[in-house]
C-alpha cells in the first residue's frame, strides 16, 4: 500500500500531470512556494494599478479613458482571483495585505518604475503586460488546481491588454515629432526593466528548480524571457521604435535574437527598495487601506446588527 | 433659438454631467476600502464616461462643425461646459462619494426614465441605456447609506456630514431655465421641477431607513447652467485637456 | 495587534446561459448578501459571462476529504451496467 501523504507519492501524482487540490496532501515546501509566489503575483496585479492610473485623469481622450480604466480594473480583478487563489492554502487577505505592507511579501519591481508621459502607458500594456503575458499562459498549466484556474480567467482577460498598449505605441509612432520621441522616450526606459521581469538568470535562481520539479513553474525564468524578446523585436522594427541595446542581433543558425547583458545590479538595487517610486506605492497601498478601515468596520457593524434583527423577527 | 441650438445646449449640459462625474469617479481607482469596492466604483465611472461620449458624439452632430466628443469634452473653456456643481465636489471621503452617489443617483433614475419619452429619439435611445446603469448605481448607493448610516458611531457621522455639505448643491438638480422649458413644451426635455417632490420623499425615506437626518432646507447654491462653477472645475480641466491643449496637432 | 476585517469570503456560481448550469466562478469578499451579489456582479460578469449569479459563503461549502477518494469514487468505476453503451441492442434497431 502506498503513503498518501509521502511526498513521494505526491512527486508520483505531479509527474503523472496531476492537479493538487487544496485539501490534498502536498509537501510544506510546496505551499510555502506556492503562497509566496501566489501572493506575489497578486500584489503585483495589486500595485500595478498605480503607475497606470497615474494617467487616468489625463488621459486623452474619452475612448483612452475608458480602455485604461477599464484595463486598470482587470488588473485589481486578478489581483482579487489570486488572493482568493492563496486563501485556499489557509492563508487570509487580511495576512497578505499585511505581508505586502510590512514587506515580508514582494511585489514585482517593474512597478517600481514612474510612468512618465502618456506613451508609458502604451509602453506598460505593451512591454509589461506582455511579458507578463509570457509568464501567465506558461502558469496557466501550473500543477496547483486553484492557481491554474485564476490564471485561465486572467489570460482570457489580459489579451487585450497587450494590443492596447501597442496600439497606443503605434499611433504614437504615426503621430507628431513630439508623439514619436514620447514613444521611444517610454520604450528605452521600459524595455530593461521588462526583461528582468522574468526574474534571475536560470544558474543565478536558486527557488527554480524546486518550482519546475513541482510543474509550479512550467518553464524557466530564461526560457520565458528568451521567447518574450523574439516575438517583441520585431514588433518593435514594425513601427520604427529603436531597441535601447546596441549589441543586439539576430543569431541566424538559433533563429534567437541576442542582447547585452542585463544589469543584474539594478534589478537588485530596486527589489532592495531602492527603485523610483518603492517607497511611493507602498505609502499609497498603506494610506489608502488605513482610510478604507472605517467603512470596513461599519460594513460588518451594520452585518452583526442586522443579523441580530433578523434572528429577532424569525 | 432653433430646437437644434437648445438641444445642443441641453445635450452639453447631460454630457458635462456624464463626464466630470466620471471623472471624480475615476480617480477614486485604487484607491477603494477594499478592492471589491474599487472595481464597483470604477464599473459605475464607466457607465458615466460611456454615456459622456454618447451624448457629446450626439452633441457633435447637433453643432455640426464637424468636431468630434473628443473636442467637445477636451477642448472647451470652463464657461463653457454645464455640469451640475455636485459633479465636480472633490471625492473627500467615502462616505462623501456615497452621498453625492445617493443624491445623483436617485435624481437620475427619476430623470432619465423621464427622458426615456422625450421626442428626440437619440435622446430617448441614451436615456434607455442610462436607466439600467443608474438603476444599479442607485442599489449600490442606497446599500451603502445604509451600511454607513446603521454602522458604526464614525460611519454615520461621517456620511451625515457629508449629506449636510453636499445638500446645498442638490436644488440646481430641479432648476428650469428658458431652454429647458422652451425642450419641454416639445416634449424634448424633462420637466425637473416636477422630480422634486419625488426625489425629496425618495431621500427622506432612505435616509431614515439609514437612521440618518434629512438636512435642514440651505441656501441652494446655483450657476452651472450659465458656466459658473466652483473652484474645483478648473483644476479638473487642467488635468483632463492636459495632453490635448500641450499637444493641439496630435492624435491620441 | 489590530485586527483588520477584510470582510467574509463568498464562493460565487455563474449561469453564462439560461437552461445552463451554475459554475463555480471564484470568491469575492462582502459584509452582507446584497454586497456579495454586487460584488460578484462587478467582478465576474464584466465582459458579458453570465445571465444569473449564486454567492453563497463560504463556510457552507464543504468538501469531500482526499483521502475518502478510495471509497467515495472508485466504487463506481466497474458499474459499467449504468452507461448505455453497455446493453448490446439487435441490428437495425433505431430510436432507441
């Protein structure tokens, strides 16, 4: 008889292409993996809310309002279907709103980065977006059931994300001197930080291979990034924006464009808190969850009265 | 005046409506009590910035110089635009964007399913859509103010002030002037005047129910039908024609 | 240290069409049922999904244990006399 609770057994279920279960039995790494990067991945929909509705007010015109308020508010949606993803590991919103704010949690450092002129917003949809985009389809594949099933309904929804932001850099690119130095102004700035989305290189990942083991990840951060910059170069080339990276080229025999290194130290200095705009998001997220706690408390004092009342009236 | 040239006039001022509310409504993005709410709220701007852009297009048309809404809502001078002074009322708090919600929603659902019979098809087509919206912006209201109201010691003295600060704003909502009356007489506008004792005993009601007070009868602030507004509509526009007035030849 | 409320967790179920059955759709936090509906309004029927939501709280959902998995769903497996396919009907039969 095998050991439903083994962590062999479970090993034997992940690589039969299994799905775990929040009640199933699963290895503690495992669930702390999973919570941390679940929970991650939700502050980072979370916070990526602010560089973007930086531009709402401004945007220019009634149709650009719409799609970014409307985009905007995806993003806070996946946000919501990743907590609730986490609280079926038993962990509560209020824990992860707290791990965010303390700074145990982590969000992803792209948002870290000001949104500066309106063809940062095209930039955002389009780079930030897109690789994130990379990211999401692999993750829709992930061996934890709940998780898997948030990002199904997240892929659905972010695929427009991604052409809006292009189609905001093309218009850019066909418009006025002024448009075209803003788009490629939002395009030398975005473009690093977008590649370090995909985190560390794969021999510098020290979680990755536990996460692969796991199906948690279904292809390396290498891997992602590489197929993230072979479908973007080109879009790029299409409408005349300029790669900030004089070194790359197209490796015929791979078929694989080649870049410059990555300034690894950057990517370090901002996860460290030393980005533009850290200390700005985190202050937001924090002001405004502290001025939400008097309507919070009131919608549950209203709740235990009224269901006093009911209890009272049956 | 032409029926066309009043109800271009009366077509601004439902569109200016639909866009500076939108607007405040939109900036309250991410920064909801909890991030249900920050989707609700921003679901209900953009009910309103939709219905903006239908009815300054329809705006466009009626003035027949071949601008778009986009110039309509982007490109005119503040005297120009006639949203009602609550509209433009900074967010302040929550329990201030519930009132102002209340106040607005319930005028509008009064308002607009009149409008629904008005002569002028298009007008009657957007009033249609806008029923739907605001019946539901209504429900969200109403729910609130009474969560607010029977909440805690804070939440109700919260939302009673922001009810009381906000009160002198709500007579502009019945306010007839000649264009409107001259659209009522055929049978293309609303006659405001008349939803009053409505909306009155409609707010009465939830007000109570939310074991809150009716505010004492004010001095009712007046002046978007003639362009004056208070200070706020202009830091509005600054914001909002930002990229259009830096940028005249662009296209976005 | 302060408790912070972030309101009770609601399992949400949508009909994308009528005559179609409810299907889980995810969570949403609410203080009260009329929230919860609201809630799961706004967030999960934003692009036209559904026609009719459930939300229900979560506490009243209960699921069946791994471990039962054995005798809850194997039994069933070999009742192959339950599915249609099994019965071996005359050529020429039809309709049926």
């Amino acid at each position: 008889m095998h050991n439903e609770h083994s962590d062999a057994h479970f090993q034997s279920r992940i690589d039969s292409g299994e799905h775990i279960e929040a009640k199933d039995y699963m290895p503690e790494g495992y669930r702390k993996h999973l919570i941390r990067q679940m929970s991650q991945h939700a502050h980072s929909e979370v916070i990526g809310m602010q560089p973007e509705g930086n531009w709402i007010t401004r945007a220019p015109s009634l149709r650009a309002k719409q799609i970014l308020l409307a985009k905007i508010q995806d993003e806070g949606g996946h946000g919501l279907y990743l907590y609730s993803a986490v609280e079926t590991l038993g962990v509560s919103r209020a824990e992860l709103i707290e791990q965010l704010q303390s700074g145990k949690a982590k969000y992803s450092s792209i948002f870290n980065y000001p949104a500066l002129n309106w063809a940062d917003i095209g930039a955002i949809g389009w780079l930030v977006d897109g690789a994130a985009i990379v990211n999401q389809v692999s993750l829709q594949r992930t061996s934890y059931g709940p998780y898997s099933r948030a990002m199904v309904r997240i892929c659905k929804e972010e695929s427009f994300h991604q052409r809006q932001g292009y189609e905001i850099m093309t218009t850019m690119m066909r418009g006025t001197k002024d448009q075209k130095a803003m788009a490629q102004d939002a395009m030398n700035r975005w473009w690093w930080p977008a590649l370090m989305m995909f985190g560390p290189h794969d021999s510098d990942s020290p979680r990755s291979s536990d996460a692969v083991k796991w199906k948690i990840k279904r292809e390396t951060n290498d891997e992602l990034r590489q197929k993230f910059i072979d479908k973007t170069i080109p879009q790029a080339e299409l409408i005349g924006l300029t790669i900030p990276d004089k070194n790359f080229k197209l490796d015929e025999k791979t078929g694989h464009y080649t870049l410059s290194p990555i300034n690894w130290d950057e990517f370090h200095r901002v996860i460290a808190g030393h980005g533009p705009c850290n200390k700005q998001r985190l202050e937001h997220h924090i002001k405004y969850h502290e001025q939400g706690a008097w309507v919070r408390e009131a919608a549950e004092a209203y709740k235990i009265k009224h269901s006093k009342k009911e209890l009272q009236t049956v | 005046m032409t029926t066309k040239e009043a109800t271009y006039n009366y077509v601004i001022r439902l569109g200016d409506n639909a866009l500076i509310l939108g607007h405040r409504l939109s900036e309250l993005c991410s920064r909801g009590p909890i991030l249900e709410e920050d989707l609700a709220l921003t679901n209900i701007a953009l009910d309103m910035i939709g219905r903006a852009q239908a009815l300054l297009k329809y705006a466009a048309e009626l003035e027949g110089k071949a601008n778009t809404e986009d110039d309509i809502a982007y490109r005119r001078a503040e005297i120009n635009y006639h949203n009602y002074l609550i509209t433009e009322q900074p967010n302040g708090d929550f329990a201030n964007v519930i009132a102002r919600q209340l106040f607005i929603s319930v005028y509008e659902y009064l308002f607009f399913s009149e409008l629904e019979n008005s002569k002028d098809e298009t007008l009657s087509a957007i009033a249609k859509k806008a029923i739907k919206e605001v019946k539901y912006h209504k429900q969200h209201a109403i729910d609130w103010t009474l969560r607010l109201g029977d909440g805690t010691a804070e939440s109700h003295k919260r939302l009673q002030k922001a009810l009381n600060d906000l009160w002198m704003y709500t007579g502009e909502l019945f306010e007839m002037d000649n264009i409107d009356t001259y659209l009522l007489h055929q049978h293309i506008a609303v006659d405001a005047m008349a939803l009053k004792t409505k909306w009155q005993s409609e707010i009465d009601r939830i007000l109570t129910e939310a074991t809150l007070s009716v505010p004492e009868d004010t001095y009712m602030q007046t002046g978007s039908k003639k362009g004056i507004h208070t200070e706020n509509l202009g830091h509005i526009l600054s914001e909002m024609q930002y990229l259009q007035r830096a940028y005249p030849d662009a296209k976005w | 240290m302060a408790t912070d409320t972030q309101l009770d967790l609601w399992e949400v179920f949508i009909q994308s069409k009528s005559g179609q059955p409810y299907i889980h759709s995810g969570s949403v936090h609410a203080s009260d049922v009329k929230m919860a509906m609201q809630n799961a309004r706004d967030i999960y029927t934003r692009r036209g999904e559904g026609t009719s939501i459930w939300v229900v709280p979560s506490i009243y959902i209960s699921a069946s244990d791994p471990d039962d998995s054995d005798m809850l769903f194997d039994p069933s497996k070999d009742k192959i006399y339950r599915h249609p396919t099994f019965y071996v009907m005359p050529e020429g039969a039809k309709n049926i």
